[in-house]
C-alpha cells in the first residue's frame, strides 16, 4: 500500500513543486500526509517558503443537527459558493439550497465543498417516523379509524369544519365535505400528514306509495319523488330483507307492485365513494281481505202475495259498503235507475220475477255488483177450519187412553192448537192424549198462520163425546152332578158359573191342563173320569171390555178309591199343588166348599214332624196359598195336609234342588 502511494507521489513531483504538492493533499486524509514526510524527508517541508491556504475563512454550516423522517431542515454557509451533498441519501436528501429532507432513520453526513480540497461536514440524526394507516377518505356523518405504529403521537385536523379527528384514538369523524389534512405529531416535533377527503351523502329525497291493496291482486307500488345519477337506491322491507336496487335517472323513480305487507325503506348508496343514507320517509303496504258483495231479497211475506195486495221487498246485502246502489228489476224490466233505495213496492201478477241488482262501493268490493231474484206466487184469501179425529175410538173401555189428533185445513206452515175438555183448557198442542172419563167432551181451537186468511181463529167442527165402557173381569165356579166323587164309568156333569161375563163368552174345559175339544160350552159332560182328574174351565168375555180370561177347577174322584181323604163326601172340590216336585216355592189351591172361610196348612215329613204350620183365609170357599220354604226344607218327600171345617186332605209333596 505504502509503494503504491509513494509511486503516486513521485509522478506528482513531476508536475508540482513540492510545497505545492502538499497543498494538493492537503485535503487527503493523515495518513497520506504522513507517507509524504516519510517520502520527501521532513527537510523538504522546511526548505519551501509558507503560502496562504485556499480554504482560509470558510464558516461551519449553520442549522439543526436533527430531521424527522419525511419532515425536512434547512442548512446555511455564510461562505457563499459551494454545493451541497448527502453522505447516504436513503437516510436524508439535500437540495442545492440546503434543505435537508428526512428519508429514514439514523445519521448521515452533509457536505459543504467550496472548491476541491475546501469543505466542510456536518452529521445530521434522522428520526424515523412510520406513515399514517388508514382509509383516506371518510363519508359525511360517519367515522373511521387513523393509526400509526409509533405510537405516543397526537391527531390533529388542519379544518375541523370539514373532519374532526380525536387526539387519542385517531377515530375521525366528516363533518361536511372538502379536504382537510390529517396530522400524527410525536413529542420530539416529528409530524406525519394526510390529506384526507370528505365525501358528502347522497342527497335526500322522499318515499311515497304503498298503502293497502285488495287480497288477490298484484300489489302496491313504492317510489322515490327524486334521484341522482351515479345514485343506487335500494328497497328493504321491515329494514332488513332486501327488495331490489333502482339507478338513479335525475327524476322520480318507482318499485312495484308488491304483494307482501310490512315497511318498506329506502336506502342511497353513491357508487363511487361507496357514501350511503336513509331517504326520508317510507311505504307501509297493508293487505285488505276481499269483500265479495252478496245480496238477498227479503219480503214480510216471502215470495207470495195475497190476491189483490201489494207487495214490498228489502234487499239484504252482504259487503255492500257505505252507500251502496241497487237496481230493481220485473221480468227483466228495469224499475228507474239505480237508487240508494233498498225497498221496492208494486201489486204483482203471479208468477213475477222481482230481481235486485247491488252495486257495492265496500273497500276491495271484487266483483262489484251482485244480484238475485225471486218469483212471485199469488195466494188466494182462506178461511181456516179444522176437525178432530180421535184413536182407538170415541167409545173406549176403562183405563184405555184415547189420542186426539187435529187435522186443519188452510191452518198455514206453523198452525198452533188450544184443546178444551169440558169447558177447560186442558193443553197447547197439535194432539192431545190423556185417560179419558165417561161423558168428556173434546173441543180444539186452531189459531191458524196461513198468510191470506179472512179468519184467524175457528173452533172444531167435529167436537168429540167420550163414551167410557166398564172393564168386565168375570168371575167362574164349576159345580159337578152329581158331585166330584163318582163311580168308576159314572157319568158326571161339570157346569160353568159365570159373574160379570158380559153378554157374550166363550168356554173351552180342560182335564189335567190338556184342552177337550169340541168342550166350548157351559157345561161339560163325561163318563170317562178318571181318579184325580182335574176339571178346569176357562171362560173369556167376547164383549168390547172383555177383561182377563177367568178360570175354575175340581177334581173328580172314584168312590172306590178314597185314600188320603178323610169325609170325602164332604170334600166336593179340587186340592192341588203346583208344581210338584219344586224347589221348595209352590202354590196351593182348591175349592173347599162355599160357607168356608179358613183352612189349615200344614207340612210333615214322613215320621210325622211337623215342619210348617199356617192357618190361611179363604174367599168364598177358594184357597190359594202361595208358600216359599226357601231353605227350610231338605230334599225330600214331605206330607201337605189342609183341614177345614168337616173336611181333611192329604196330598204329597216333593223337594228337590
């Protein structure tokens, strides 16, 4: 390295005198200035003659030592002349004035150079700070957020008319539209700026429109009494579901129609700047159900008429609205014009058609007219009458109720029927049944309803007499000739006796319940008796109150064969008992002779004990005695002796379960 330099020297010793030679490296660094003396010798320098430096007199630079990044300073040298450079121009940059503007962070060196060789430096520090994050533009009315990653700065707005900006947060809110320069300042004095634009909203117009529609049809129309170009305009219904989005013309623009109910607002949102607002205002959209018209025809008398009277109609009508209209009509004629008149009265011919037509001024009237009609029917004047049957007859048998029906003529669709017994009123109604007595007398009103009646009011013409028969309820005895105890072979003859038969009977005998026949008479005569038979007779009453068939019995028995009676020929009757065998319920009955009027009943069994005793009256000589032993009795052949005065019987009797 030291050659090379002293090779350099050497050919500067050619050119220059030594002294001059030194002053041309002057401005090199010591180390040079060093390798020269050790070069030419120390004598050298001593042996040239002193001149006067070039660079005498020139004056530090003047200015701050200290630039923020993008923010700039301006050095000064009183000694005019010279230019000025950067060491390191991506720390800081100078312009030939001097104005040093900050690029990054850290240090650079500023020249001064008057001419060559005369210079002077300055080191300048550059603080960095970080450029501004954040939108550049703001919408009137809305805010957005400024930050910067050195933090411990302070915001600030050049026009607080136009953008506000909160020191702390950065948070900047349009005020009105223009420009304003948004500033971020550190402690140090180091700033950053942005200009930053407000845009203003859309301007504001009016919704209109909507309002209810009729169930059905196609909807309600919305708009907007004005708009701008560069201008979208979007619907929302209820605020939140989205409808459709119109462009702006410069005039009035419309929606529609829409069928479904709710608030529809509007919203404007500038396509180039993206600011939106609410146009003022909005549409409601209501749905009204459809009221269809209908209209009926109503008369006092329905659709007749009597012969020769007038006839008046009222219409009825169904969603007619406030003031409705209608049109009357005969055979298809029309009466006048349409009138507000809901009444139409004229004499009518049979068999007119009155006809109605109604037009309807209701809300959402869809159709709206409707019409009816009805035919006239011309009804000739009556006079009511009414007469009275009566079931089974007017001739009853005691204890048979008897029904009475009425039977009207011209009584009209709802005829009401008074029914008088004996002068009385005894019921309200279309029959009357009840249990009559002999001698009732039956009267009926009939309040008639017919519409074209000369009388409203006729009693019967048919009054009905009651005539109430007796019940007869015979009563029989059969006596036997010669009596009840005969010869094996001997013919005996039974006859009938009969109480309260009536004028006409009928007979039929029976032996052993077994019905004789050809034995329908009175009297019955047989030679073929046999021990024991038992004779019966059933007598029914033929006349109209015939009662309940009546029936008598004896028993015939042999002469020769008497056992188990005792003075037999005193016992001129029948005993029996049924049935026989039997659970322990039984009857037992038997004629014991008129003038008797107690008997005794009693059961043993075969030892002899007895085991029911009872004493029972008789009727005209009649037992019959209905006996439940329920348990009493075992099962077993038991022994039923009856006594009565001058007569004693024994019959046997058998239980069994």
């Amino acid at each position: 390295m030291l050659i090379r330099v002293a090779n350099a020297l050497k050919g500067k010793l050619r050119h220059h005198k030594p002294l001059n030679l030194l002053c041309d490296i002057s401005n090199m660094s010591k180390h040079f200035l060093l390798i020269a003396i050790a070069f030419f010798g120390l004598g050298a320098l001593c042996s040239v003659k002193a001149q006067p430096t070039p660079c005498a007199g020139l004056a530090s630079i003047s200015g701050q030592d200290t630039v923020c990044a993008g923010a700039f300073i301006l050095l000064t040298d009183s000694t005019g002349g010279g230019a000025w450079s950067s060491g390191d121009t991506a720390v800081a940059a100078i312009d030939p004035s001097g104005v040093v503007t900050g690029i990054s962070g850290g240090s650079v060196i500023i020249t001064y150079l008057l001419s060559p060789g005369c210079l002077v430096t300055k080191n300048i520090v550059v603080n960095a700070l970080l450029p501004i994050a954040g939108d550049t533009a703001v919408c009137v009315a809305s805010t957005i957020y400024l930050s910067d990653l050195t933090t411990g700065g302070t915001w600030s707005s050049s026009n607080t008319t136009v953008a506000t900006v909160d020191p702390a947060t950065g948070a900047t809110l349009g005020i009105a539209s223009g420009n304003t320069v948004i500033t971020y300042s550190l402690a140090n004095g180091c700033t950053r700026r942005r200009t930053f634009v407000v845009n203003p909203l859309p301007l504001n117009y009016y919704v209109f429109g909507g309002g209810d529609y009729c169930a059905g049809t196609a909807g309600a129309t919305i708009g907007l009494n004005g708009s701008d170009p560069g201008i979208n305009y979007e619907l929302y219904r209820n605020d939140t579901a989205f409808v459709d989005s119109l462009h702006g013309t410069g005039s009035a623009i419309f929606y529609g129609p829409y069928a479904i109910a709710g608030n529809y607002t509007m919203i404007a949102i500038n396509t180039g700047t993206g600011c939106s607002s609410h146009m003022s205002g909005l549409a409601v959209i209501g749905i009204t159900p459809l009221n269809i018209p209908h209209v009926s025809i109503f008369s006092a008398t329905a659709d007749t008429v009597c012969v020769s009277s007038s006839a008046t109609f009222t219409v009825v009508p169904v969603n007619g609205g406030a003031t409705p209209y209608y049109q009357w009509y005969v055979n298809g004629t029309a009466m006048g014009t349409a009138t507000p008149t809901d009444t139409f009265s004229y004499l009518p011919v049979s068999g007119d058609v009155v006809s109605v037509t109604l037009y309807s001024d209701a809300v959402c009237a869809i159709p709206s007219t409707a019409d009816t009609s009805v035919v006239v029917t011309i009804l000739p004047r009556q006079t009511p009458s009414v007469s009275l049957s009566v079931s089974p007859s007017d001739s009853v048998c005691e204890f048979i109720p008897v029904t009475l029906i009425a039977a009207p003529t011209w009584g009209g669709p709802h005829p009401t029927y008074r029914w008088i017994k004996n002068g009385l009123t005894a019921l309200i109604a279309p029959s009357y049944s009840y249990l009559p007595a002999n001698g009732d007398n039956i009267i009926c009103v009939l309040y008639s309803d017919y519409q074209c009646l000369t009388i409203d009011t006729t009693y019967s013409t048919n009054n009905v007499n009651i005539t109430v028969l007796p019940l007869l309820v015979p009563t029989v005895t059969v006596t036997a000739h010669p009596g009840t105890t005969i010869g094996v072979g001997e013919s005996d003859t039974v006859i009938a006796h009969v109480i309260n038969g009536g004028t006409a009977l009928s007979y039929q005998w029976e032996i052993n319940s077994i019905a004789v026949p050809g034995a329908t008479s009175d009297t019955f005569v047989s030679s073929t008796f046999a021990n024991h038979d038992t004779v019966t007779c059933i007598v029914s009453s033929l006349d109209f109150c015939g009662g309940t068939p009546a029936s008598a019995f004896l028993v015939i028995t042999d002469t020769m064969t008497t056992t188990g009676i005792e003075n037999s020929t005193q016992y001129r009757s029948r005993l029996r008992i049924f049935p026989n065998p039997n659970s322990g319920t039984f009857v037992v009955d038997g004629f014991l002779g008129a003038g008797q009027e107690w008997a005794e009943i009693e059961i043993t069994d075969m030892l002899g004990r007895s085991v029911y005793d009872e004493k029972v009256p008789l009727q005209n000589g009649i037992l019959k005695d209905d006996i439940s032993l329920g348990n009493l009795l075992t099962d077993g052949v038991y022994l039923v002796h009856i006594s009565a005065t001058g007569l004693r019987a024994v019959e046997r009797l058998e239980i069994g379960r």
